[in-house]
C-alpha cells in the first residue's frame, strides 16, 4: 500500500508531500501531466531533485533505480556528458532563433539514415505535434477524412486522436474528454490491437475513406504489447491496397528497440513516422516524416500547414543530435537486450516463487509485467486482455519496490524503460526487490 501522506515523524517523504501540498494550489492536481500522478498506484506522487546515470534523488535524499527514463528519453542514462557538452555548446551561442540553423539539417541527416521509412523529415517540439502533423498530412495527401487507430494505442492529446477505446468491429470513435466533440472524433475508427479481421472488415466497408492506419508497432501505452507478424502484414498489405497511408508511431519505440526504430527490427516500412523522446535527448523535440513524395505536402513545399516558434530549437537539436551520436557509434542494443532478459527472468522466477500469475512482456529495453486477476495466465494482446489486469496489485508492487529503491512506472499499463547505465549488479539489485516484494504479495 502507498506510504502514509501525513507529515508525522514516521513520514519518509515530508519535503515531497510539502512540494505537493504547494503544486495543487498552482497546478491543476499538483502536475503538469497526469502521468505523474500516483492516481493509478495511490498516495502522493514523489518529487525529484536530480537525476545522474541511473539514478534518481528525491527532494527527501532517498535515491532510486530509475526505470522511467523520463517516459523514455533517456537510454544514455541522466546527464550523459557528451550530450550535456552538447548543450553547453548550443547554450553559448543562443537558446532560440526562430530561424535556419545548419544544426536542424544535421539532425534531420542522422534521421533519415536511420530509420528506414523516412526520406525527408519535419522538426517540432512534441510527439503529440508528431502524430498530429502526421495525421493531418495523411489526410491532405489522399484528400481523405477517416483514420484508423487501435484501443490501447495513445498518440498524444490532439482531439481526433484522444477516443475511447472501441470494440474489434470498426466502430466511431467516442470522445475521451470533455472539450471534444462527438464531430472531432467521428471519423477516428477504433479497432482492437492484433485483430487482423476487424482491419479486414474495416478496410472492405469504408476503404475508399481511410486516410491513414495509425499505430504503435510494438505498444507501450497501455503497457508493452507485441504485435503479431500477421497483424502488421495485415496493416501494409490493406493501407497499401487502398491507397491509404500507414503511420508508425515510434515517440516510444524510435531509436530505442533498434537504431531504425521497431520497423527496423520488425521489418515493415510504413509510409510515415512520428518521433519523439530519444530523438530529443531528454528536450522537447519531435519529427515526423516519410516518404519524399508525401512530405513535399507540407508547407512551404506544398500546402498542408504546420509550423511552430520552437521548432528546431537549438538545445534540443543539440541533444539529441549528440544522443544519436552515442547510439549510432556505440549500438548497445544487444547489451540492452542482454539486461531486458535477465529482468524478464528474474521477474517472471519471482512472480512464479509468489505463486503470482503473471504475463510478462518484453522487447529489448521495454517491458511490463501484467497482474493477472484470475488462476490462469492470460497472454496480454490488446486493450480488452490488458484492461483485466489487477490494478490495485500492481499499486501494491509498485509501492513495495519504491520502498526498495526501485522506480517504476506509476501504473499497470506504462512500459518501464532502462538505459545503458544499468548495470549487471543494478539489475540483480532490481530481480531482488522484486523477489521481495512478491513474497509480500502471494496469497488470494
């Protein structure tokens, strides 16, 4: 269970819960998203004071493995210095010019020699910007109106793409927050992730209205799910037939499974992609981008608009331009890899020495364990198998391994994510909290 939010002497965290205190008469629920709100596990979200490697120190002087990473972002680790002398390089000649810079075109280089989809490449400042640039060009392209995304599958907070999770069949998407409405989201269709016939069916009722199939290739939102060959086969195979666009959203996955992206290990090419955390080095920075003959719609090049006043800001072009430096002349991905299945392992031994059904997922350095409610395991496909995970477990998990010095994602349905600064002795540190904590846990 949560830590008491008193301020009594037994508080371990009286500073946190004071920071707290003062963000909710200032912020609306005391954050700046709620992904950092404890809502899912309980108790008060904790407040940081720095971050070094791969490790996190609160305003309270306890420290954590860190296995959020910033949401992502940081697979170097915090404050790597290549890419901290990155920004203080940037930093001295200028913060922002609202104009070119040789800097953006070589970021843009490292981008399209990287991933395997992109020909050109736009900057902007967000991976929510990303997937609502991409999706309004897929509609400028083909000059249609309908999109199809998957429930489970989050591409930031712009209106057409924040609906609710849908039945397999090829329903209307229904708003998800108030501010949004029913005529924004009409022509989103929400389908179920891994179910190949219900894009088939979707495809044969309204094919010549589908923009674009936009989707996580490997999820991370409503904690990890790996799609099946046939699924994505499915996907290009359709898109391709119907002259519709396919669009990877790879703001998790870009940079991180693989230098190219999930598509590079997956081996299918969609015809845009989003990016977004990594490719910013931990600064706000997101791309989008494609086929050469689709982004020559966007503006100035064509007539699809998109623009923004930081877009291509030098600090963060900096970062992640010496970020993907690091990974392209270093390519840790099998020792990341080799640390994801010593995790995997360690947590799945754990989990059965407890007595706990468990159904772990994992790609290199993403991977969620998902609480099972009933006896028996249940593989974790798409939203209706992960939205039956036991939550309130979870909460408990959570809790026990931040009292271990373990940071984890503050909700069942967030991957975790590691960097090359863990270390073997990090990881067996990890697999014994977890140990210990699901001891604690066993029983009805």
């Amino acid at each position: 269970m949560p830590p008491s939010a008193s301020t009594s002497a037994t508080d371990p965290r009286p500073r946190s819960h004071a920071a707290f205190a003062r963000a909710r008469q200032l912020i609306p629920g005391g954050v700046n998203s709620p992904a950092r709100a404890f809502g899912a596990v309980g108790g008060e979200p904790i407040f940081f004071a720095r971050a070094e490697g791969q490790w996190l120190t609160d305003v309270d002087g306890h420290t954590y493995l860190d296995y959020i990473g910033s949401w992502g972002p940081m697979i170097l680790g915090h404050r790597h210095p290549r890419v901290l002398a990155a920004i203080e390089r940037a930093l001295a000649t200028g913060t922002s010019y609202g104009a070119p810079t040789e800097a953006e075109s070589g970021l843009a280089e490292r981008i399209i020699d990287a991933v395997p989809s992109v020909e050109k490449v736009r900057l902007v400042s967000s991976g929510t910007e990303a997937a609502m640039s991409a999706v309004r060009l897929a509609r400028g392209f083909t000059g249609r109106d309908r999109i199809v995304k998957f429930a489970g599958n989050y591409h930031g907070h712009a209106d057409s793409l924040l609906v609710a999770a849908g039945s397999s069949a090829a329903t209307l998407g229904v708003p998800d927050s108030p501010g949004i409405t029913a005529g924004t989201a009409r022509d989103t269709l929400v389908l179920e992730y891994n179910d190949p016939a219900a894009l088939e069916d979707a495809f044969a009722a309204q094919g010549d209205a589908i923009a674009a199939v936009l989707m996580e290739p490997v999820v991370g939102n409503m904690g990890l799910v790996v799609p099946t060959p046939e699924f994505l086969t499915t996907a290009r195979r359709l898109t391709q037939a119907h002259g519709a666009l396919l669009v990877f959203d790879e703001v998790m996955t870009g940079f991180r499974l693989a230098y190219g992206g999930a598509q590079e290990l997956l081996g299918v090419t969609p015809d845009l992609t989003t990016l977004g955390k990594i490719v910013g080095g931990g600064l706000p920075l997101g791309a989008y981008g494609g086929r050469a003959d689709v982004m020559d719609h966007v503006l100035p090049a064509g007539k699809v608009f998109q623009a923004g006043t930081l877009s291509g800001n030098p600090l963060a072009v900096a970062a992640g331009t010496a970020t993907l430096d690091v990974l392209r002349e270093e390519r840790p991905y099998a020792a990341l890899d080799r640390h994801g299945a010593m995790l995997e392992a360690g947590f799945r031994d754990a989990a059965t020495a407890a007595g706990l059904p468990v159904w772990i997922a994992r790609v290199g350095s993403m991977m969620t364990m998902f609480f099972q409610r009933g006896p028996e395991v249940v593989p974790v496909t798409g939203w209706r198998t992960a939205s039956a995970s036991d939550t309130p477990r979870y909460g408990a998990f959570f809790w026990g391994m931040i009292e271990r010095g373990v940071y984890l994602p503050c909700s069942q349905y967030e991957a975790l994510f590691f960097s090359t600064a863990h270390s073997d002795a990090d990881i067996a540190a990890t697999i014994a909290a977890a140990k210990d904590t699901l001891a604690t846990l066993a029983g009805p």
